[in-house]
C-alpha cells in the first residue's frame, strides 16, 4: 500500500510541475495575427497578444518594404505615420493599426517578442479596384464566313492586377497563360480564332478580370458579339412532291444566311407554271397539270457566294391517254410477214401496254406482231393502257387485210350415193371480194368445163356474210359420169385462188336391189320360158307345123341380148365399163346362142333356146346391128328352122329420147370438148348411144 501511494504522489507532483512548466518561460501568443485585405483608403488592424509578458519582454512588428522595424514596444517608427500599436498593454495586447492603407501597405507582416518563437508572417492585402471593365479590340465587325478572328482583351488598373479569362457564352475559352502585364499595371489577354464560321454567328465572347477578392471587389467583363456574315444555306423539307392532277401544292424551302438572302423559284428546262404563286420561301401552285412535273429550285442570294440552291422534284400522277398517232385503221397486204401495231402511251405511273382481240380475252404484248398476215388475223384490236389508280383506256384500230382471195373448201373430197344430191362448199375471203366465185369441173379425161347456174340439175348459190362469201354448188342425180374434180376459183384486182374439191359417186343401195331384182326375174321368166316350150313340144302344143314348112317369125327389128340390169332412162352408163357387167360375167346366169344367120331378114333376129347355156367358152353377144333401121332384110326370103329349137321374135320400139333435165346440163362440154382437139359431138355422141342402148335393154327386159 505504501508502494502504491508513493506512486500516485509521484504522478501528481509530476502533473504539476508540467503545469507550471510553461509559467517557467513566462510568455506565450494569445492570439496570433492572420492575413487581411483591405481597400485602399481604408483603416485596418492587424491583431497580436501575449500571455505573462514582463516588463522586459518587447514586442516588435515588421513589415514592408522589405521587412522593416514598424514599431518596437509600444512605439512606432516615424517612416510608418499612419501605423500605430494599439489595445491594452496590461492584456498583452499589440495590435497594428494601419489608417488609411495604401498599396505599398501591401505585404507580409510578423509580430514577434524575443521570448517566444515568432508566429508565421502575415499578409496584408491593400486592393486596388479596377478602374471599370477590361477594353475589347479588335476583329472589325462584321466578319465573314472563313476569316480569323482575333480579339485583345485589356485590364483597366486595379491592385493586384486581375487575372483575365475569356468566355464563350458561359464556357471557358482559351487559355489563361497568355496574359502579360505592361508598364502601367495592367493585364492584356488575346483571343484567336484561325477560321470563324457561320456558327459563331452571334457568338458572346466575354473577358472577365477577376482581382480575386471577390468578395471585396466584384470581377469586371466586357462581352463582344460577333457578327460573321456567311452564304445562304438552303435546305428542302420535302424533296420530293407527289401529287393527283388537279391538286394544289406547295414547294417550300428554308434558307440560312447573313445578311438576309432573296428567294427566287425556276423550273429547271421550263417556264414556272402561270398558276404558281410565290412567297418568298414557298411556290404555291393552285392546280397541278402533268405538264407541271419536273425539277423545281429555289435560289437564295445575299451577295455573299456561293448561290444557295435547292431542289424539289414534282411529280404528278396523271390518267393514262394513247397517242394519237395511232390510226383508227391499219391496212396490210396478205401475205406480208413481220407486220406489227405499236401503241404509245403517256400516263403516270407509267402505264402498261397490251394488245386484246376485241370481244375476246387473248392479249399480245406490245407491240403487236404478224409474223404472217392472212385474212383470218382481220379484225378489231384493242390497245389497253392500264395505271394503278386510273381507269383503263383504250383504242381500237381496225386492221384491214388487203390482197388476193383466199379459197377454203369444206372438204377436199365428196362421196355420195348414185341418184342423190351432191354438194360442194367453198367459202372465199379477200379484199377486195371476188365480185363472183366460178365453178369448173375436171372430168376423168382431164378436160375442163365451167359450170354454170341453168336450173338443169345444176344450182350455184352464193352468199355474202360479213366480208367472207360462200358459195354452194348443187348437182341432182349425181352418176358415175359425173365423177372428177371440182375446182372453185375466185379473181380479185391481185390474184386469184382456188380449191379442187374431188367427187365419188356410190352406186346406191336402191340400184343394186334392182340390178338384183331384175336379173333375178330375168332368170326365172328365161328358165319358165325354156321349160315351157319345151313342155308344150313334148305335147305337140307347138311346132307341130314347122316341120311342114311354117314360116318362122320375122321379127320387125333386131333384139338386142337381155342386159344385167335395168336403168332408168336419162342416165348413161359409163364409158369405161365399169358399171355396165355382161352377164357372160356371171357364172351360172343365162347366155342366149345366137341363131344361124342364114337368109335372116335384116331387121330381125332368130333366138333359139335349146337348153340352158353355162359355158363361158362362146363369145358375148355382139350389138353390131343394134342401130340399123326398120325394114325387111331382103336377104331373108325364108324363115329360119333350126332342130329342137323354137324361133322368138321381139318387136322393139325406137328408144326415148334423153330426158330434158340432162340434155343441156353440161353446157360448154361440147365447146371443151372441141378445144381439146376432139371431134363436134364426140363425147355427147357417145353418151347418147349408151343412153339408147340402156333404153332398149330395159324395153326388151320388160316385153320378155
């Protein structure tokens, strides 16, 4: 315990005599001086005070120029009559009063006694206001577009010199380094600008001389405005205008100059419309036409170059219309190749162009091509120009196709039945139409006839319809003789066409029933007759007094042999045999024998018929005598016996004449005919004889 109370005695003798250790020096700062500023012309003091200063202890202040002694104790050098000490000397108290300071009171100041270390210096600040705003000079105003800028900014007085800076509206501009001082105290600060542009245009330049104790003295500014002239800038909210006929627009554009540039307006190539209005900037136009499209710029001058321009393009959609130079008829020879139709069209958008065969749904591309013109391809075509937007427009042309005639015939063959109508169609086409369509007739001989309309079983109609003509040629009772080639041939201004129609004539189902049933009752009436007499020779009926010198029957004119088969009258055979069959051809029929021509009477013939005749070893029957005239053969004086045989006599009357539809039907036959080298009335004379032959066959095929 006696330890531990022996330690804390020691801490406090030791507290105490740290306390007391500073009363060992005797003097200390109570308050020390600080830095003042102050105007000039105005009383300031500078503060200083100690502790426990003895009568010894003496306080001194130095300062300007140059450290000097101001005071010591309470007395002040005569050099510093507007300084004195003040405050109670009992406190410790030496404060510097300054009246009426001044600028060389300006500087640093140190209250010190010898007993204390001296406290840091102190400045004293005696300002100068300045005498007003910096001065601005240079750059002649205004400037223009591209040239250099340089302003010189001036302080005007003031302690401390101000510290200049220059502003760009409210940002700081350039640098501060640049500043120098002259003689006179004051401070010049440059601005340079190599290049202005018209973006400095009303740009505030500011130089701002700052003492910097503001709040003492204010900075003082002086501003400069530039004014930069530079060339109208031109610029087009809309470049592009489109617009409906008929619509009112308006071209605008906005110009950026200084000074102030004229707006003027012109139509690149064209006059401006009579229509359009300016104002200043805008070009109304009131009604746009499709002649109002184009290229549109307005020009702004300001003496200043270069010339602002800009450009509006105008473009106006307009219905499309066909050119008028396109004919309402076109003509073209036939037979021309590569003939086209070309169709122009104005309209925007740009329309598209199509060829239509009227009143149908084909389209050709424009233009309209002909690789190979004909009569078929004549018509009315329609030019189509179609936009959107527009309704379609169109044009028809009418295309006339000139040149020879051109035959068509319905079919290069006919066949028909014998004794039935024949009919031959052709229709023409051509420009100008064949005024008539002829109709000849190329028989098997190769000899040419012209037929002609003379209601004798021939009929030639011929009809127009539209701007084809069709004509039908009709024969009646057609035969084999009529048989051959059958040409239509249509003339015009250019040329002449034709077609060969050929004819096939059929024996018709009718005839061959009968050809049939005649040769079939000639059969049975020839086999009766045989059977009979002979019967009745049996029974002595007959003949009974030829074996005592009975005259035989003298015929009045000779019998021809029994044909194949009946035909009616008016229609001839053919020439060539091959409707004409002998009936040797047929085996198994009957052949009549000829008699013996023994003293026969000139104008009769004896037929005897002993017995079926199936040999086709005897020769036909021969018609030589067929045509001789009636009268008695003096030749003949006695009738003609012959064994076993039973003599028949035909009385046969002169044939019909030819009926009258047939005897002109062929009416420049006989003039062919003779221009071909043959003789006057050959060929008819030949069908004339076949036609009285078929009429006495049929003659005696009934009497028997």
């Amino acid at each position: 315990m006696a330890e531990d109370r022996a330690g804390k005695l020691f801490v406090v003798v030791l507290m105490l005599w740290t306390i007391q250790l500073p009363s060992a020096d005797a003097v200390f700062y109570r308050r020390r001086p600080e830095s003042k500023v102050v105007l000039e012309g105005k009383d300031t003091s500078l503060s200083c005070s100690f502790n426990d200063l003895s009568s010894d202890d003496v306080v001194s202040w130095q300062g300007p120029p140059a450290d000097t002694i101001i005071s010591s104790g309470r007395k002040v050098s005569v050099l510093y009559d507007r300084h004195s000490i003040v405050g109670d000397a009992l406190q410790g108290e030496y404060n510097l009063h300054v009246r009426g300071a001044q600028v060389e009171d300006s500087g640093d100041y140190r209250c010190s006694t010898p007993s204390v270390r001296a406290a840091a210096d102190v400045t004293l600040t005696v300002i100068v206001p300045m005498v007003g705003p910096p001065d601005i000079t240079g750059a002649e105003l205004p400037l223009t577009a591209g040239d250099e800028l340089l302003l010189r900014c001036r302080s005007r007085g003031g302690y401390p010199p101000p510290r200049l800076t220059w502003y760009n509206g409210t940002h700081q501009f350039g640098s501060e380094d640049t500043a120098s001082n002259d003689e006179g105290g004051s401070v010049t600060l440059e601005l340079f600008t190599a290049r202005v542009s018209k973006w400095d245009d009303g740009a505030n330049f500011t130089c701002v001389a700052d003492q910097g104790f503001p709040t003492i003295v204010k900075p003082r500014a002086a501003s400069r405005i530039l004014r930069v002239d530079y060339p109208p800038t031109v610029s087009v909210p809309s470049p592009s205008i489109h617009a409906r006929e008929g619509q009112s627009v308006n071209l605008t554009c906005y110009v950026d100059s200084n000074p102030k540039a004229t707006v003027t307006w012109r139509k690149l190539g064209d006059r401006l419309p009579r229509e359009g209005i300016q104002r200043e900037r805008s070009l109304q136009i009131v009604k746009v036409s499709k002649y109002d499209s184009g290229v549109y710029q307005c020009e702004a001058d300001n003496r200043i170059l270069p010339v602002g321009v800009g450009s509006i393009r105008l473009e106006v959609f307009y219905p499309p219309s066909i050119d008028s130079t396109l004919n309402d008829k076109a003509s073209v020879m036939y037979g021309h190749n590569d003939f086209s139709l070309n169709c122009f069209a104005d309209g925007n958008p740009k329309p598209n162009i199509r060829w239509q065969r009227k009143d149908t749904s084909l389209y050709w591309e424009n233009p309209l091509r002909f690789h190979r013109v004909r009569y078929d391809v004549e018509g009315t075509y329609q030019c189509v120009a179609t936009s959107d937007g527009f309704p379609v427009v169109t044009k028809d042309v009418e295309l006339d196709v000139l040149g020879k005639p051109q035959v068509e015939a319905a079919s290069p063959q006919v066949s028909t039945n014998q004794g039935d109508v024949a009919r031959f169609y052709c229709d023409v086409i051509g420009d100008p139409l064949p005024e008539k369509v002829t109709w000849l007739w190329r028989n098997k001989n190769g000899v040419e006839s012209v037929l002609l309309d003379t209601n004798n079983g021939i009929a030639i109609v011929e009809k127009i319809v539209g701007k084809m003509k069709t004509t039908t040629l009709s024969i009646d009772h057609v035969t084999g003789d009529d048989e051959g080639i059958y040409i239509c041939k249509a003339t015009n201004i250019f040329s002449s066409d034709q077609r060969e129609i050929r004819l096939t004539v059929k024996e018709s189902r009718t005839s061959i029933i009968a050809i049939i049933s005649v040769s079939v009752a000639v059969i049975v009436m020839a086999t009766v007759s045989v059977v009979g007499v002979f019967v009745a020779k049996r029974k002595g009926w007959i003949c009974a007094d030829e074996k005592h010198g009975t005259p035989a029957l003298s015929p009045t004119r000779s019998v021809p042999p029994l044909p194949k088969y009946g035909r009616k009258p008016g229609h001839g055979t053919n020439d060539s045999g091959v409707e004409d069959l002998e009936m040797q051809e047929m085996d198994g029929t009957l052949k009549p024998r000829p008699p013996p021509r023994v003293d026969k009477d000139w104008t009769s013939i004896g037929l005897s018929y002993p017995r079926l005749a199936h040999s086709n070893t005897l020769p036909p029957y021969s018609t030589v005598e067929r045509h001789r005239p009636d009268g008695q053969d003096p030749r003949l004086s006695a009738s003609i016996q012959e064994e076993e045989s039973i003599p028949v006599a035909v009385q046969v009357e002169p044939p019909a004449p030819p009926p009258k539809d047939k005897k002109k039907r062929w009416k420049r036959r006989g003039e062919d005919g003779g221009m071909h080298g043959q003789q006057p009335g050959g060929s008819s004379g030949v069908r004339n004889h076949h036609q009285a032959d078929n009429v006495l066959n049929e003659i005696q095929a009934e009497s028997l």
